[in-house]
C-alpha cells in the first residue's frame, strides 16, 4: 500500500529514500484470513453502515460501543460476526460477549478504511484505488475523473 500511496502522495514520496517488498504484494485476492474473506464477501454492504454510523477505527476508542449498538438491532448479524471472530482465533474466550473490550485491550486501532479498501481489492481481484461508491455519489468522478475506479499503475511505481 506504501507504494500506491507515494505514487499519489510527492510529500510521502520525498521523505522515503528506498521501498524494498520481499514478495509481490500486488494481489491479496487469494487470502486464507477468514475475517478478510468475509469482510470482501460483504464490502459494500459493510462500507455504506460504516459510512451511516460515521465509524473511522476497528479497536479504536469507540469501539466497544460499536458492537453493542449494532448487535441489539441486528442480533442474527452480530452473532454470526462473532462465531465468525472466535473461528479465527487460536483460543478459546471463556467469556465471547466481552470479545470488543477484551480486543481493544491487546491490538491497535486500524482504519474501517484501510480494511474496507483491501476487502475492495480481494473482492474485485484487482490492484485498484479506493472505491468511493457506497460514499456519495459523483465521490469516485471528482476524485478520478472516472466513474469506476481505476487500477493502481504498477508498471510506473519506482
């Protein structure tokens, strides 16, 4: 992602002397992570509530709120995500209902974006920009200049 940033990005650009990527890093479409599969199953689905309930960090301040909130008006949903969650993991919560505060203890908040954006990519199977669809109208025109979103130009990054 640092590369697709600084091909955008000259302030990032001129502040990183090299970039070496020990594998390809252009695809993720084939990943084994089940919380990602679902997450690209889902993406547009999970981006347009994000974007309602104006939800910026996974584990971040809030987040504790967050599961509760959608859990008592979506129950099938939120128990499904948390089966989903404790698969995912190699041990057993003795407690599963206390999985967001107990999360948010041991790991940092990350972007809705960023995941969103790599849930884009697996889910399309292409190297592409951010989707700004499910975020207003016309968002993906005045950004792009293109009604779709265009494929991240590996050939120019250096």
């Amino acid at each position: 992602m640092f590369s697709a940033l600084a091909f955008d990005e000259d302030r990032i650009r001129d502040k990183v002397n090299l970039f070496v990527a020990f594998a390809p890093v252009t695809n993720i479409a084939k990943t084994s992570n089940e919380f990602m599969k679902s997450m690209a199953e889902n993406v547009d689905t999970i981006q347009w509530w994000i974007e309602l309930l104006q939800v910026k960090e996974y584990f971040g301040g809030d987040w504790s709120m967050i599961p509760r909130t959608i859990c008592a008006f979506a129950r099938e949903a939120c128990e499904a995500t948390l089966d989903l969650v404790l698969k995912s993991r190699n041990f057993e919560l003795k407690e599963p209902y206390l999985i967001s505060d107990y999360d948010r203890l041991l790991v940092n908040p990350v972007s809705y974006k960023q995941l969103i954006h790599f849930g884009q990519i697996i889910n399309m199977d292409r190297f592409q920009l951010y989707d700004y669809f499910n975020e207003g109208s016309g968002r993906n025109k005045a950004l792009y200049g293109l009604r779709g979103v265009p494929a991240i130009p590996i050939s120019e990054i250096q």
